[in-house]
C-alpha cells in the first residue's frame, strides 16, 4: 500500500508536506509545481486517503420488524447485522434494542437513531420526545420529523409492469400484502398495489379478479394466495408479486397444481434473496441493495449529528432487476 513518505521520497519533499498538501491545508508555503507532483505522484503510485470519522456515541438501532417468517426477516437481518458492521468502521457507537417493549430503556441522552420496523403514532412521537435526530429505513412514517431511506418501491413495480408488456404478457396479475396507517393502525394500501394499479392501468390491462391482497408477507401466505388464483376461471399471463417471500408460497402453489413457469404464467418479484436462484424456476426479481441503504443512512445521521442540519431528508434507493427463469 502507497505511504505518505514513499511521496515525499519521490517528490523530494518532507512527509509533513505532503501530508498537508494532500489534507489542502492552505497555510502551507509550496510552489504550484511541488503541489501538483505530490498530487500527480499520489495518483500514480496508488495512494488512497485514510478517512478518518469523528466518534459519535449514544446512537441507538432501534429493530422493530414484526415479520413472522424466516424469508422476510433474513431482509430485515440484513439490514441489522449491515448497520452494525458499517457503524463500526465509521466510529459510530451503536445500542441494539430489538423489542418495542424495551422502549422505555432507550436513554434519554441518544444523539441520534436508526429505526427499522412499524412505528404507531404514539410511539413516533414518544420517540420524538427522547431524540429528534433520528433515520428509518424501509419505512417514512412522518417525513416532517425524521430522515427516512426507503427502497424505490413505486419504480420497482413500474419496471415490473414494463419488462413483463415488454416480453408480450397480456394480462398481468398482482400479489401483495397490507400497509398499516400510523395514526389508527388499521389495515391501509401498500405502495407496491398502488403502483402496479397505475401501471396496469396505464397499458390497459388492469383487472381487479387478478388483485389479491394478504395479511402478512409470508411464505404460508403466499401459497395461499397461490390457491385463490387457482380457484379463478382463467389465470393471467404473468403476476408481480410484493415479496420474494410471497413468491415461495405463490410458486409452491402453482407447482403442485401443475403449472408451468413460465410457459403458463410468469413470475416477477422483489428482494433478490438468497434461495431466489435456487427455485424451480429460478425466480426473477429486483434486487435490494441492503449496504447502499445502509450506507446512505449513515450518511443521513452523520450529517445530522455533526452539520446539524434542520431539514429533514426522505432518499429512495433504486434496484436491480435480477432475470431469471420464472419470467
């Protein structure tokens, strides 16, 4: 690895200017010839920068996913162990609370937070009381107070939807889940049904007997679902499906009864995790970037706590459509 002194060996110079000249200390004394040689000769022996982070402590990770199933949680796991793992090279000191119920054992001193999970009114606001710097991911829950970095889930469904007219699919199906209201904690329209709506509907071939909507996003449910569509006069030519998660089941479903994929019906889901290839089909999906994410939240409380910055940030994270066999 390239060191300041080899540098300053070359340059002819002492380790000490470069080291200032590469930090752009302007109080140094160099001619504008010895500053672009310590540059140039950086850039040609490799030299990289040592970033070094200021400490902030008293940061709390707050997971509160309520996933009942193995699949979705390993999402939300990633995000977990993702955080911990960048925080600690970034000098961040992080406290891990893992249940709603230990709410109370937040410290009231918290410079910041990052939150993963479903928050109610009450408790966003609760949890505005203790800190008011705070980053979501996954979910916005009020823009107004706190930073959020979500995953682009209104441009996934539209590739979804464009890819499948795109490869010929006439009629185009649709499999997800519930969203819940913060403020009365009743059941409310996802963002992923309200996008494939505006699609479909776009190209014409919205059909609400397509639409099925669950509880909960698991692989239980999913197969349930799968057996609802079966139950239909005709089945469509192709479906998006809100999770991986559901696909499992969905795919479960449509194997047993005998359906081909993706000669009969075609499948489009999204999270990219990790047995997605390892289906029969292999299923097509968008993949999550979990450390982009990650990252980006850092970013967000970092500039918060240091800048102290007033604005409040809301940063969509886009994917990467993974083609496989299903589709």
């Amino acid at each position: 690895m390239a060191t300041i002194k080899e540098i300053a060996e070359l340059v002819g110079v002492s380790s000490a200017a470069v080291s200032r000249v590469l930090n752009y200390d302007e109080g140094i004394s160099v001619s504008e010839e010895t500053r672009n040689a310590i540059f140039e000769t950086a850039e040609k022996i490799g030299y990289k920068k040592k970033i070094i982070f200021p400490k902030i402590d008293n940061v709390a990770l707050l997971c509160f996913a309520e996933n009942e199933d193995e699949l979705e949680d390993s999402f939300y796991n990633g995000i977990k162990d993702e955080i911990i793992k960048q925080a600690k090279k970034t000098n961040i000191h992080l406290q891990v609370f893992s249940d709603k119920k230990n709410m109370e054992k937040i410290p009231k001193d918290l410079n910041a937070f990052i939150a993963v999970g479903w928050l109610s009114r009450k408790e966003i606001n609760k949890l505005y009381r203790i800190c008011k710097k705070g980053v979501f991911i996954g979910t916005s829950p009020d823009e107004k107070l706190f930073d959020a970095v979500r995953p682009n889930m209104d441009s996934f469904l539209t590739q979804m939807v464009d890819y499948l007219i795109d490869k010929g699919y006439k009629s185009i199906g649709f499999i997800g889940g519930t969203d819940r209201n913060i403020d009365t904690g009743k059941p409310s329209m996802d963002l992923r049904e309200w996008s494939f709506r505006q699609s479909a509907a776009y190209y014409g071939c919205l059909n609400e007997d397509f639409i099925l909507i669950c509880d909960k996003y698991t692989v239980d449910e999913g197969y349930r679902m799968g057996k609802e569509l079966l139950k239909k006069k005709t089945l469509p030519d192709a479906l998006c499906i809100a999770s991986d998660t559901l696909a499992v089941g969905v795919l479960q479903a449509l194997n047993e009864y005998g359906i081909k994929i993706p000669e009969q019906i075609g499948i489009f889901s999204i999270n990219d995790v990790n047995i997605a290839k390892y289906l029969s089909p292999p299923l097509t999906t968008i993949h999550i970037d979990i450390p982009c994410i990650c990252e980006t939240a850092l970013d967000l409380l970092r500039s918060r706590v240091i800048k102290g910055g007033k604005i409040t940030k809301s940063i969509f994270v886009n994917g990467v459509p993974i083609i496989r066999k299903s589709c």
